[in-house]
C-alpha cells in the first residue's frame, strides 16, 4: 500500500491500482498549493473545508476499490461537538494492512472505539492542538493505541499551515530521535516489514 501526503490532513492511498483521497483542503489553507488530485474514491472527516473540498479530487471511473472501509463517529471538540461539531474517524484496511486517519478528533475516544482501533498499522492523527487534540494528546492516545507507524499531521511548519495551530516539533519533540523518521519524501510504501516509529512525511 502507498499512502502519499498532500499537505494539512490530506492523504492518498493507493493499492492495486485504485486510490482512496482523504480530507482534501480548500485554498484556505495558507503555504499550500491548490490542491489537485485524482482518486476512485473520496472521504471526508467532517464538513470544514479544509477537509472537505470535493472539487480539488477528479474522480476516476472504473476499477473496484480493494479497500475495506469502517467509520467511527466521534467529535471535532471536548465538549460533544457543541463548540465544533463531529468528526468521522476512517480504517482503511487492504493487503492485510490496517491503516487509520482520525480527522479532527478533538477528545479521546470511549474505550469501545479505542479497541476498534488498536493494532493499525497505521495512524494518521492530528497534533497541532487548538482545533483538535494537542501534541502531548495525540502522544498520549497513540500510547493507548500502539499502531506500528504514527504519522502526523494538521500541524504548523513554517509559512505551511493555519497560524492557530502548533509547529511539528512540538510533536516530534517528545519522543527520541531514534524513533522519528524524517525519510524527506511525501509517500511512505507501507508493507508488514515496514519499521515501528513516528514517520514524518514531506510535503512537496
């Protein structure tokens, strides 16, 4: 499976020749480029448009999807959705792999959704705080999950990102060094011999 990152919290995900678009942003988004992607398939964590700009992704007709899709509904905040409404987090499972994003979770799911995710893969969660879970939350959750690979993302990074939110490093900072992997490329080719850690894609 080839999971590619396009900035903010959106990804592609790509196996047997058919790719899943996730949470595609609109152009408010400051440091991005318009977003332009190509995709059979299209989710959205939530309405906001920085998550839900259907019109950036051209959907590709043809071809059955191999991916097996479970939602879990949850909230955008920590007071049940009242400040920011819900928020939809996805499994994506494939090649056997296991492969979640968690939109803009915004409180620590009840423990009968953290079972259903745990043993990921993968989990592509949000660390900059203020609109969702901080950096030291998401720590904290993906401690109570242990998928194999942490991905982050909705964080700041220089001129890239909403001004409101927090640079990566306030993330990274709180593991080892050891553990981030900072491969300088935007796509992670996910297998089960890939490596445990924190796993930092580039966006370009």
């Amino acid at each position: 499976m080839v999971i590619t990152y396009h900035g903010h919290a959106c990804f592609t995900l790509e196996s047997g020749g058919f790719t899943i678009a996730v949470d595609p942003y609109d152009e408010h988004v400051p440091g991005f480029r318009p977003l332009r992607l190509k995709a059979g398939e299209v989710y959205c964590s939530h309405g906001h448009g920085d998550h839900c700009y259907v019109q950036a992704v051209q959907i590709e007709e043809g071809g059955t999807s191999p991916f097996t899709v479970t939602e879990i509904p949850g909230f955008h905040d920590d007071a049940q959705g009242a400040k920011r409404g819900r928020n939809t987090m996805r499994i994506f499972e494939a090649e056997g792999l296991k492969v979640a994003h968690l939109g803009d979770i915004g409180c620590f799911p009840p423990e009968e959704d953290l079972e259903k995710l745990r043993g990921l893969d993968v989990c592509m969660i949000p660390v900059g705080g203020f609109y969702t879970i901080d950096a030291a939350q998401a720590k904290e959750l993906t401690e109570l999950l242990q998928p194999r690979i942490v991905i982050p993302m909705h964080f700041r990074q220089g001129d890239l990102g909403l001004g409101a939110i927090a640079e990566l490093d306030a993330f990274t900072s709180l593991y080892p060094a050891a553990e981030v992997s900072l491969p300088g490329s935007n796509t992670l080719e996910l297998t089960k011999d890939s490596p445990k850690g924190v796993t930092v894609l580039q966006y370009q």
